[in-house]
C-alpha cells in the first residue's frame, strides 16, 4: 500500500508539472501583454521614462514580439532619441510587425536624423489604408524636399492631402514648401489646418514663419505669442520670437527668450546663432 501511494504522488507530481509547462507560454504571453497594457497607461499619464521600461520588461518577456518594440519607438520618439526610435521600429519591421504600429514612427525618425535617402530607399508608395498611405506620403514628401527634388515632394504631399483631407500635417509641409513662389496656395493650406484646430501649435508656429520670411514681422510675433500662449515652453517658438525682436533691433526682448533656454541647454545651436547676431 505505502509503495503504491508514492507511485500515485509520483503521478500527481508529474501531472502538475506537465500541467504547468502547458499553461507556461500562456502566462509568458499574458505578463508581457500586461507589460504593454501597464505602458499605455504611463504614456496616457506622460510618464515616458516609466512606458519605457514596461515596454522594455515586455520585450524581454516576449522578445520576438513586434508590438511592444513599436510602442518601444514610439516612446523613443516622443523622448527625441531618434535613433534609438529607428532601430525599434527597425526591430518591429524585421519581426513582421503591423505597417501601422512601425511605419510613421519609423519614417519620423529617419526625418528628425535627416536619413532623407534612407528613407527613400527603405519606405515606398503603396496600397495602404488611406490614413496610413497619407502618414507615408507625407513623410516622402518632406524627405523629398530635403534632398531638393521640390516638384517630387509638391507631388506626395498633394497625394497626402486627397488620401486624407482632414489630416493637417501634409497641409502644413506643403504651404511651407510653396511659401516662396506660390504664397496664396501656401496660405490657403495653412489656413484650412488651422481651421481645422486652431490651437495647433504647429501650424500658428509655420504660419508665423511664413510671415517673419515674407518681412511681415508683427503678423508674426502676433502669431508666435499666440503660439507661447498655449505652450509656453515651446523653444521653436520662442526662437522665432526672438529672431524677430533681433530685427526689429529690440535685443533686451530677444534675450528674454534666449536666455532661459541656453540656461537650460548650453550648447543650443540656434539660441547661441542668435545670441551672436
């Protein structure tokens, strides 16, 4: 008798293992979709560093895993670490990831290094959804731009705007683009974005631009103090503001906006270019 209940608690000890092994790839599965879900909810907070590491354990959970590598970039990017951006929507392209959760983190991230031909070469025109097909386009289009083909990007960037009208971002690279030989088309482009939104702090900060190239320096500080109303901590504007104020000789206000930037980050180019003017 005594021997035959150690056979049987053999048994039920082999049993529970087996048992376990089964159910182990459904807990690893389970841990690293709890990593990703834990991370949207930092990203959702903005607590970027913290979706950073989640994502992180999820890799390491799952490591063959697309999804979480995306998401991996996509923080990157918001972190401005463009290149480490690139190589993890690289990872998530290479492991068969969807278009969507790579692609634009992916194109973005070549831009901000100005990987133009890179992108070129890596990202082409297709048969996408229309509001993925216009996230790609754009991204053409700009890169285009940046390796000086201009009639090229004027020709994705229109592309982009009729797959997706109401997408605001191709509409603002293209009157940025046609600023200079074609200012009504341009106006009228950045002036449906900002229709479309008008706290769009991109499109008042280009629109702005616009003006401050075309010397209409007041109409642009109107827009660039339009810009800092609704973000006060945005560089690029206070950068233009202060180029402006440098024309117009009122260096004291220049300063106003230059220096509290090179406290924070010495080596800023455009805030020590200025300062030098």
């Amino acid at each position: 008798m005594l021997g035959g209940g150690r056979r049987r608690s053999w048994r039920c000890a082999f049993a529970a293992g087996a048992l376990a092994a089964l159910s182990w790839p459904v807990a690893y599965a389970k841990d690293s979709a709890g990593y990703v879900k834990e991370a949207q909810q930092y990203i959702i907070q903005g607590n970027l560093k913290a979706a950073e590491i989640q994502l992180r354990n999820a890799i390491r959970e799952a490591p063959q895993d697309p999804l979480p590598r995306a998401r991996l970039a996509d923080v990157y990017l918001q972190l401005d670490d463009s290149l480490s951006a690139e190589r993890e929507a690289r990872a998530a392209r290479e492991r068969n990831g969807n278009e969507a959760d790579y692609l634009p983190v992916l194109a973005d991230a070549l831009l901000r290094q100005e990987k133009f031909a890179d992108l070129m070469d890596l990202v082409q025109p297709g048969d996408r959804d229309p509001v993925l097909e216009s996230k790609v386009r754009t991204t053409l289009g700009v890169a285009a731009a940046g390796l000086h083909d201009q009639a090229k990007a004027e020709a994705l960037l229109g592309e982009a705007i009729k797959l997706d009208p109401k997408a605001a971002r191709p509409k603002i690279r293209l009157a940025w683009l046609l600023n200079g030989a074609k200012p009504a088309e341009a106006d009228k482009l950045i002036d449906e974005a900002i229709a479309a939104d008008p706290h769009a702090v991109e499109a008042l900060h280009v629109k702005g631009e616009m003006l401050r190239i075309r010397s209409d320096q007041e109409g642009a500080m109107r827009l660039f103090d339009q810009v800092l109303k609704i973000d006060p901590n945005n560089i690029l504007a206070h950068l233009s503001r202060a180029n402006v104020n440098i024309t117009l000789g009122k260096y004291k206000a220049a300063d106003e906006d230059i220096d509290p930037i090179l406290k924070a980050s010495p080596d800023q180019f455009m805030a020590n270019y200025l300062r030098g003017l």
